[in-house]
C-alpha cells in the first residue's frame, strides 16, 4: 500500500514536471531501473534514492515522505501525553516520548514536526529545572557566606523559593501537554515554549 501510494506519487509529480522517465532518471542521478521500478511499486527507495528524487522534482524529500506517510493522531496524542510522565521522575518525560517517537520515526504524519518539539521541550525544561536546584543551593551559600551560619529563616526560605520554582515549573510542563494535546486533536500546530533545539 505505502509503495503503491508512493510509486503514484512519485509518477504525478514527473507528469507534472513534464518529465519522462528518461528525464528524471538523468536529472536524478539514478538508473532508469530504478525510476521505473519506484514508479512501478516493485521497490521501497532508500532514504538517498528519495532525496535525489525529490530534488529532481524541485521538491523537498519531507514532501514526497508526507505523501506516503499514514495519519495516526491518536498515536501523536498519546506520545505527547506520555511526558506527563515527568511527574514521576523529570527525565522520563523526555525519555518515553524518544522511544515513542524513534518507534515511529518518518512513518506517520506530522510526528517528527511534533516528537521533535516534544523532545527539546522536555530537554530544556529538565535542563532549567535542574539549574533552578543549583541556583537555589548557590543562593543559600551565598547567604551563608554573607551571615556566617545559616538561621532556620534562611533554611525556610531558601525550601520556599524552591517549592515556588518547582510548582511552577511543573504547571508549566503540564500546561503544555494538556494543551498541545487539544491541538493535535484539532490538527493544529503544536507550540512549546521555552524550547531549545537539540534535535534539529
């Protein structure tokens, strides 16, 4: 089914170029073969076959894949409420949306544009918390350092300023997921912020 809906795909978008095989075969880089056996269904291309072919129908390989990828939106929803898992341990949000994603990756619609902004979210939200701990400890040393000793108002209010820092932070996560899970359900584009791309 994907390789035939790919081999119509791929067979379109030559038509409408105007191009024959013969063409895209020369523009592409690739045997005639092979062109004729991607457009007969007969073969799944390798990920740089597609790319030469889509650079030879002036498109870009996200759109010939988008073509032959499957809609699941009750998979991407539930991806995305897999980092609810943070609750439970903050590196767990970001490791049990990876193994969905990776599970899936380029096979259904719209799940790479999502998993990766799942996954920086999750990352830079782990990351801020983390530096929120050090700051707090960095604060209370400097407290320290300016007293001389720590008083039990010290100690209070250090535990405050994390307590604070931490419910908000994990409203924030929560916000997003609950969020961005209505969207998936809309077919709306995700938004998660603050976000740092490591996975590019």
């Amino acid at each position: 089914m994907k390789n035939n809906d790919l081999s119509k795909k791929v067979k379109a978008l030559r038509t409408r170029k105007g191009f024959s095989q013969e063409a895209l075969s020369e523009h592409s880089g690739l045997s005639l073969r092979t062109i004729q056996r991607v457009e007969n269904g007969e073969t799944k291309p390798t990920g740089d076959s597609l790319k030469k072919i889509a650079n030879a129908l002036q498109i870009t390989p996200d759109e010939l894949i988008d073509w032959t990828v499957i809609e699941d939106y009750g998979f991407l929803k539930a991806m995305n409420l897999s980092a609810l898992t943070f609750i439970l341990f903050p590196l767990l949000g970001v490791l049990v949306p990876l193994i969905m994603w990776t599970s899936k990756k380029d096979k259904l619609k719209d799940i790479n544009t999502i998993g990766k902004a799942l996954i920086n979210f999750q990352i830079s939200w782990v990351l801020i918390l983390f530096s929120g701990f050090v700051l707090n400890i960095l604060w209370l040393a400097s407290d320290f350092s300016a007293d001389q000793f720590i008083t039990p108002s010290i100690i209070i209010s250090s535990q405050f300023r994390l307590f604070v820092f931490i419910i908000i932070m994990y409203t924030l996560n929560l916000v997003f997921i609950v969020l961005n899970t209505f969207k998936i359900e809309k077919h709306n584009a995700v938004f998660y912020y603050p976000k740092i791309n490591f996975i590019g």
